[in-house]
C-alpha cells in the first residue's frame, strides 16, 4: 500500500512571521542607523586625516603651488581648516544634535502633536454640540401612512413603457 498523504506544511500559505515585536524591531532599527552614523564619522575622519597629509606633502615635498599663499599662509593650510570645519559639523551632527534630536525626541515630539490635535478636536467638537444641539427624534423614525396603497397607471404617450 502507497502512502498517499502529502505533508500540509508544503502547501501552507502561512508566512514566516519576524519573532521581533514593532517595539524590537524599532529599538534594531535606530541601534542600526546610529551605529551607521558613527561609522562613516569614523571613515570621515581617516580620510581627513590621509587627506590633509597628502595636502602637505603636495606643498611642503613636492612643491606644488609652493608661491600661492592667500593671507600670508599656505594654501594647504586654509585648505586643510576649512575641512576641520566640515569635520567639525559632521561631529556635532552625529554626537550633539543626534544625541538631543534623535528619534526618541522625534517620537516625543509627534506624541505632543498629536495630542495637542486631540485635544483641539475635542474643543471643536463641544463647540458644535452646544451650537448645533441634536434633535430628540429618533434617527430613523418608522413613516406610517394610513392611506390604502393605490395603482398607478402609466400614460398611453409614454414612450418607455
């Protein structure tokens, strides 16, 4: 005798379901971006750093545009302090401003919005009622009518019928 039952589990039209909760799966997802954020901080500095050596050594060992001094230093210098600024930005964008600013303030934020709304809507919804007070008539009143029901006979010049 052949076995003839075929395993349900094949056909299942059940999907694979994440064993992380929203709440788990949120806390992942910031972890993932912050820790993606101090990583490029990370690789923004060693190319600050090579790239600041690599300026140098074009002035100072090679001698290129070695004349070129705007406001009595070299270029490189000024090439090099307006990168620190940029770095700079980048440091206190990922340290300061991502620390006060991140999404758990983002989410606070919205919470406060959203019940500041709440509460309007309440406001506006009191202001109606009192205005525009409700009748005390049932909403869908049962229509009597004590005349028998009558036949009506169409015209003779209808032309649809």
């Amino acid at each position: 005798m052949v076995n003839t039952k075929v395993p349900l589990i094949m056909f299942s039209k059940k999907k694979n379901t994440s064993k992380l909760d929203t709440d788990q799966r949120q806390l992942y997802e910031n972890a993932r971006a912050r820790a993606l954020q101090k990583k490029r901080l990370f690789q923004h500095f060693v190319i600050f750093l090579v790239g600041a050596v690599l300026l140098i050594v074009l002035n100072v060992v090679i001698g290129y545009q070695e004349d070129f001094m705007p406001l009595g230093y070299n270029w490189f210098v000024w090439a090099i302090l307006a990168w620190s600024f940029f770095f700079f930005i980048h440091v206190i964008n990922v340290w300061v401003t991502s620390s006060f600013m991140g999404k758990e303030w983002e989410q606070k934020q919205l919470e406060k919005l959203v019940a500041k709304q709440k509460e309007r809507i309440a406001e506006l919804q009191q202001k109606v009622d009192r205005d525009y007070p409700l009748s005390k008539e049932p909403e869908n009143p049962i229509i009597t009518d004590s005349t028998e029901p009558r036949i009506i006979e169409p015209k003779t010049t209808d032309k649809n019928y």
